[in-house]
C-alpha cells in the first residue's frame, strides 16, 4: 500500500492516476470529507479523512503502508510542522519508502515556501528513514488558471516579460513519481524535475501564438492587482505576501534548471511547452 498525502489537490490527482496505471494499491489522506467521493473515483484503495498536523490521524494513515509520497499543502506555513508529524509516523511505521514533494531550488530563502521545504529535506534526511526528494519547477499547468483570457490573446504575468524560468509537466512529475515509488534504485537520491531549458515569458507568448493559431501577447500584471484577485479567490495573507516574494526572485534571477535528469529518470525526453499546448487544446 501507497500513501498518498495532500492527495485532493492538482499534483495529488496526477500521482494517484500515475499510480492507478501501475496497478499499485493507494491509500490516499485529504483534508476534508467532501474530498472522499472525487479521490476514490480516481481508482484509490482507501480514501482517509485526516490532519496532516494531527499526529495520530496521521498514525493511524500510514498503518500497513509500504511506501508514502509526501506533499503538504500549497505554500502552507505550517510545512516544517507538517513535515516534523509525518515523519514522525513514518517512523513510527517503519515504512520502506518515503518520497517527499519539494521544490526546485529549495536553498533561496528569499522564497519563504521554498526555504521551509528545504527544513523538511533536513528533517528526512537526519531521520534515518530510506528517502528520495524530488524537487520540481513550475507546472506548464499553472497557466490554466487564465486559459480563458490567453484564448483572447493576453498571457499575463506578475513579473516582467524577460523573466526566465524553466517549466514541467505535471503529468512527467506524476510518472516520475510513481517510477521512484514503485522501481527499485532512487534510495537516498535527490532529484530536479525540470522540463524545459529557460523560456521568458514572452517565448512562451509565442509558443502559446504558434501552437493556438492567434496572437498571444505577455503582459505584467502589478503585484496590487494580482494580490487583489488572490485574495478574493481565498487565498490567505501569508500566501498572497509568499507568493510576491517568488514574483520577485523570479523577475530578478529567473528559475531554471537542467531536463537531463528527467529525461534520465523518465528514460525520454520530458514534454515540450509546445507539446504540453497541443496536447490540453486537445482535450
């Protein structure tokens, strides 16, 4: 059995159908009871209702599990204690396998999300449990959000169009997650998820133009008028100030890395921006 954690949202959704191909059993915990119905349609085992901050919901997850992939919530500012309980079960379950969810670039504590994850690194690492990290860049699919308006033309960003960052698709993370669960040899590794070599956002425009047949154009949103939107959508405080901090970082040192480790761990090459619009316009 494979526990999956924080598994209601995008990236938990994707590892589990990732996992559900391999015809592993999944036992996945999310947050809410409203969450069990969509999660168990997915193909999981068992759907588990807990507080990844509660140490015996999570006890009493990770019971007769082989393996967990670890992912908190999305710029939470409880992820060191998060990471303190899960490990803590973890142990207590001596559980073969434990891989954990970070981020690229976890080092820069300019981007507080980031440094906070690079604390749970530590705390696996010291914890004596068999390990693998996988850190990957920003999702391809982060640019759904505004599909609607890049359909009309404007690809809008929080940071100038020259920001240059490296990319993934969700769906290699998923697979290179599910490869690192159920394959033997990623024991004690750290691994970068990084799809593409840097694009600024004004080479995205254009592939966004090329790939849907009209001209898309980038265009800077002001950080007053992004947090406005964030926060009507529910976004809390800390994320909102979190988030502009990466904004920030972004516009002035980019965030890229290097698509040979993926290509090596997926044993192809990782999935094109190009390939990644022509594929969701296709949907």
């Amino acid at each position: 059995m494979i526990l999956v954690t924080g598994a209601a949202g995008k990236t938990g959704r994707a590892i589990i159908r990732a996992l559900a191909k391999s015809g592993k059993p999944v036992r996945a915990l999310v947050h809410r009871s409203d969450q069990v119905a969509s999660i168990k349609a997915l193909g999981v085992d068992e759907a588990l209702v807990g507080d990844l901050l509660d140490q015996s919901d999570m006890e009493r997850a990770v019971r007769g599990v082989r393996a967990i992939y670890h992912l908190a919530p999305n710029v939470s500012p409880d992820e060191v204690s998060i990471g303190k309980t899960v490990i803590a079960a973890a142990q207590s379950a001596d559980v073969e396998r434990f891989v954990f969810h970070s981020v690229l670039h976890p080092q820069i504590e300019a981007m507080p999300h980031h440094w906070q994850k690079l604390r749970v690194e530590e705390q696996l690492i010291e914890s004596g449990l068999p390990y693998t990290i996988l850190q990957p860049t920003a999702y391809m699919q982060n640019i759904l959000a505004q599909w609607n308006q890049i359909i009309e033309g404007r690809y809008a960003v929080p940071y100038a169009p020259e920001t240059r960052l490296s990319l993934v698709d969700l769906e290699d993370v998923a697979q290179a997650a599910a490869i690192v669960l159920t394959e033997p040899g990623y024991i004690g590794a750290t691994i970068e998820l990084v799809g593409t070599p840097a694009m600024s956002q004004i080479e995205i425009a254009e592939a966004l133009s090329e790939q849907l047949g009209r001209p898309v154009a980038a265009e800077v949103v002001p950080h007053e008028a992004w947090a406005r939107r964030a926060r009507a959508s529910g976004l809390g405080e800390n994320q909102v100030l979190t988030l502009i901090k990466m904004f920030c970082y972004y516009e002035s040192h980019g965030f890229t890395g290097n698509s040979n480790v993926l290509s090596y761990l997926l044993r192809r090459q990782p999935t094109s921006f190009a390939d990644f619009v022509k594929r969701i316009t296709n949907e």
